[in-house]
C-alpha cells in the first residue's frame, strides 16, 4: 500500500531531537526554528516530558471518558493558574480542528444562529466548519461550503461593526497573530472594538490561539497583548509538546449539558502526563518570559537586514516578508545553514521555535541567515 501523497516532502528523514536541536538518519544536526508547525513548545525530548509520559504509559495509556480521569481536573487547574483563566471551564480534545468545531457547536448552541465571521487569510484548521471559516477555496470542499462564513479585513473594526449590527452572526473567530495568513497581528483598538460589539449583539467572540497561544507572543495567549477577554478560547499544538492534544476554554456564560459535546480519545491519561509536563516546564523554566525576551532580540536584529521587506511578530512567532519569493532562500537555509523555517504563502518566512530558544541559538541562526543572503 502507498501513503495517500498530499504533501510535498524534503529528502530529510528526522529520527532524534533534543532541545532546538533535531538529526537526520545520516547524523545530520538542525538548528530547528520551526518546532514542527509551532508544535514543539518546550523543546524536542525533555526529560521531565519524557519521564511524565514513559511513567503514564507504563500504569494506564487510556480509559474512556465514562470514567473520572483526575488528571484531567488536574490539567484544568494548572492551565488556569498558568493563563489567568481559572474561572473559565476546560473541554479537552485531539486537534486544532476539533477545538474549532467545537467552539463554533458551542457558540450556534448558545444563541441558536448560524452565521460566522473570520478574517481575510484566516486558518483554522480542514475539517467541516473549521476548513468553512478558513479563508482558502482550494481546501473547502463543495460539502464545506455552506455559506456560513464572511470574511473581513483584518483591523478593518467599522467593517466588523457593520456585519454585526445584522443581528445574525452567530460568532466571530480570530487568529490575535495569523499564522498561515503571515504573521499579521490585530490591534489592540480593533479587539476592544470588537468586544464591544460582540456584548452588544449577542455574538459570540472566540480566539484562535492554536498557533499562536500557550507563551508563543510572550504572553499566555497573544490576545494577552490586546486587553481583551474571549468568550471561547481554543488551543492545540503546544499544548502537548507533540502528543496530539487539544482544548477548548469556555466563558463562565456558557451553561454544560450531558451530551453536549463528546470526543473518545480527548483527555486521556496519556495526553494529561504530555499537558502537565508541559506545563511544569513552562513555569520552571520561565518559557513564556524566554519567548519575549528572546523573541524581541530576534525582531529587533532581523529588523537590520536590508533584504527583508518587512518583519512581523511577537514572541516567538515571526514572519519576514520578501518582495520576492522565499522558496531558494528557505531551501539554502535547510540545505547549506542546516536550518528548519516554515513559510506562509510564497513570499513570507516564518520562524516558530521552541518555546527553550536560547540567546546563543538565536544568534546561531541570524549569522546563518545572514550567510544564506549574503
């Protein structure tokens, strides 16, 4: 049997990481700046990961959700305490995707409507509602296409205020920092803004922080940076450091039902251990202040290179846009610096690290960089 061939693939095969640090099957060493799709949050095999899930697996991999699973509870204390969110409730999943599919159930349950709003280059993951609201038509599918979603500028607020003054729109969902979309950031006045007007239309705001959340833009969440409280906040990625984990924070506003939603291998035992070890290591290791601190350096050092159109970001989520495309640049990256980077689109580089990205390695990669331009 073949593998069903949907993604383009560099002839690099990856079989050990450790820290920023990944190896290929020939020995290779790779300064790892992209963290697998922001996934890697507190560094490729930490032992205190490594310990937490080698022990888990060892006594109980998984039960249904039938039963109690106290490390679940145990996930939705820590969670809050760390995020400033412990009067919000905890729904834990698999993915991003499924995150957003439940947010938007969630939001259409509580004021019975069907009509969402996302941003132009909007990402939010590929299945049902999550690939609708993800401004892309060359991955929504003629059963996706429903006719839910409109799509507005971002930062554009009178153009919002006027879709919500319909009194239809069930919820407005928002990257705080895009990432497929390229590294675009909201404003402070455009969220506060459109708080104020989901509160006076009854719609629901829910924030996207799958990507760009768990101390990326160095704070907790990146709506952190706007002063802005979101009724349903969604995550992934970080969260379980590579063990496939997802959550949804719901507003005290929103009344559970049983039935309501559900999930078979959401919160797990095995994926609980991954959670609270990722969380241990995020406040020991002080990675949410390492991610602004060093992510700062980065912008203000990337901002000297006379190459790069335009640099965006916060914390460790950048984006460095060329007028030209970036696909030779990358691949001299990767291939001549030994440097993994992502993209957005043809012309924006993105740079999405582990959350341990040290002084030393970030200097490591800008004289890199700089030798793969030069």
């Amino acid at each position: 049997m073949n593998l069903y061939d949907v993604y383009p693939l560099f002839d690099i095969n990856i079989v050990k990481g450790k820290g920023c640090h990944v190896w290929d099957d020939k020995g290779q060493e790779y300064l790892d700046l992209y963290g697998g799709h922001a996934v890697i949050s507190i560094g490729h095999a930490h032992p205190h990961y490594v310990e937490m899930i080698s022990n888990q697996v060892a006594q109980l991999g998984f039960y249904s959700n039938s039963v109690i699973n106290k490390l679940q509870q145990e996930v939705a204390n820590r969670l809050g305490e760390q995020s400033g969110y412990d009067d919000y409730q905890l729904f834990l999943i698999n993915s991003g995707a499924e995150a957003n599919e439940n947010a938007l159930k969630l939001a259409s349950f509580y004021n019975g409507r069907t009509r969402i709003l996302s941003v132009e280059k909007a990402f939010h993951g590929r299945t049902s509602l999550a690939v609708e609201v993800t401004h892309n038509p060359k991955i929504i599918a003629p059963i996706n296409a429903n006719g839910h979603v409109t799509y507005l500028p971002i930062n554009d607020l009178p153009a919002w205020e006027k879709e919500l003054a319909k009194g239809d729109v069930c919820a407005v969902i928002i990257e705080c920092i895009q990432g497929v979309g390229g590294i675009r950031l909201v404003t402070p006045e455009f969220m506060q803004g459109l708080r104020a007007a989901c509160d006076k239309y009854n719609t629901v705001l829910i924030c996207d922080e799958i990507q760009c959340g768990y101390g990326r833009s160095g704070k907790f969440f990146a709506h952190q940076h706007t002063g802005i409280r979101p009724d349903i906040i969604t995550m992934a990625k970080g969260i379980g450091n590579g063990f496939p984990m997802g959550g949804v924070l719901i507003s005290p506003k929103f009344t559970p039902e049983y039935g309501q939603l559900g999930t078979t291998f959401g919160g797990n035992h095995l994926a609980c251990s991954a959670a609270i070890a990722v969380l241990d290591v995020i406040k020991q290791d002080k990675l949410v202040e390492n991610a602004a601190k060093v992510g700062a350096y980065l912008l203000d050092e990337l901002k000297k290179f006379p190459q790069i159109k335009e640099v965006r970001g916060q914390g460790l989520m950048i984006g460095m846009e060329f007028e030209q495309p970036i696909k030779d640049i990358r691949r001299k990256l990767l291939f001549e610096q030994k440097v993994f980077t992502g993209v957005s689109g043809t012309n924006v580089i993105r740079l999405l690290p582990p959350l341990c990205l040290s002084m030393e390695e970030a200097k490591e990669f800008l004289k890199r960089f700089k030798e793969t331009l030069s």
